[in-house]
C-alpha cells in the first residue's frame, strides 16, 4: 500500500554527498536546500517580496544561489589561508574529506550569508574558512577507521 501511495522519483547522483552517514546533519540539510534550488536567497524572496533589495551582503552583487556559492568572491577563502605541511590523501579518506568539505563549505557560507543580512555581525573570510577546516578534521575524528590518521595532524596557520 505505501509504495502505490508515494511517487516514485528518479534517484539523484548526488544522494551521497548529501546524506552519507558521517555528515553533519544541518551541513547536509542546507546543501540539500541549495541542490534543490529551495535556499530563501534574495532572487527567490523577490517573487513574492516585489521590493526587496537584491544586493549581496558579501560584495554587492545581485543574489542567487547560483551567485553565492558559484560566483561571489566571498567564496574564495581558501585563498587567504596558508596550510601547514601538505598531506596526501588518497583513496575512502579523500572521498570523505571532499564530502565533508562540500557540505560543511555550503553551510557556512549560508551562515555567514544569514548573520551579515540579519545584522548580527560577520565574520571574517579566513574565521569561516577555519571553521570548515576544524569541523571537517573534527568529523573526521570521530569517523569509524579514520582515528589515526595523518589528517589529524595538519596545522592552520591563519594570518
């Protein structure tokens, strides 16, 4: 009875990205908003919001999803960090930092995005950027096989 009630969508290439069990659960929810094209940014309030100003609270530009993760220089943090000595990574760890990263990326862009348009401050580029780099590392700690690590030694120098 329930599989004649629900509709049968097709699968989407990007479920395990999104939903992997060492995700963050809020990281995945709000990737999952964007990859649906549902994130409330300014293009989308716009339609039923007429007035509504459509500056960028990063740069100034006009606002879309498309424009804030894909476009906007806020984006490029990783530009203004300096890294400790580089660690190879290879195989089921490197698939699991890429995952992580994406959706811890999205999400804290997001966050910084809400805080500045609700004017509760901001952050600066490279304090986003190590929050991303800490809360993957911390995940990381806490995945099964991946405790000894030697993703578990790298060093942020931000300056």
């Amino acid at each position: 009875m329930y599989n004649q009630l629900r509709r049968c969508k097709e699968k989407v290439k990007w479920k395990n990205l999104v939903w992997h069990q060492s995700n963050v659960p809020r990281h995945s929810f709000i990737t999952w908003l964007l990859l649906q094209g549902r994130l409330e940014t300014k293009d989308r309030v716009r339609k039923w919001l007429p007035g509504v100003d459509m500056k960028c609270v990063f740069c100034q530009e006009e606002e879309s999803q498309g424009h804030l993760f894909f476009e906007c220089e806020y984006r490029c943090v990783e530009e203004s960090v300096e890294y400790g000595k580089p660690v190879k990574v290879t195989g089921k760890l490197q698939g699991l930092l890429l995952r992580l990263g994406f959706c811890a990326t999205v999400y804290m862009v997001w966050q910084e995005r809400n805080r500045r348009f609700h004017g509760k401050g901001s952050r600066e580029q490279v304090a986003v950027w190590k929050r991303v780099v800490e809360d993957v590392v911390d995940r990381v700690r806490v995945c099964k096989g991946f405790k000894k690590t030697k993703l578990l030694r790298i060093s942020l120098n931000v300056g």
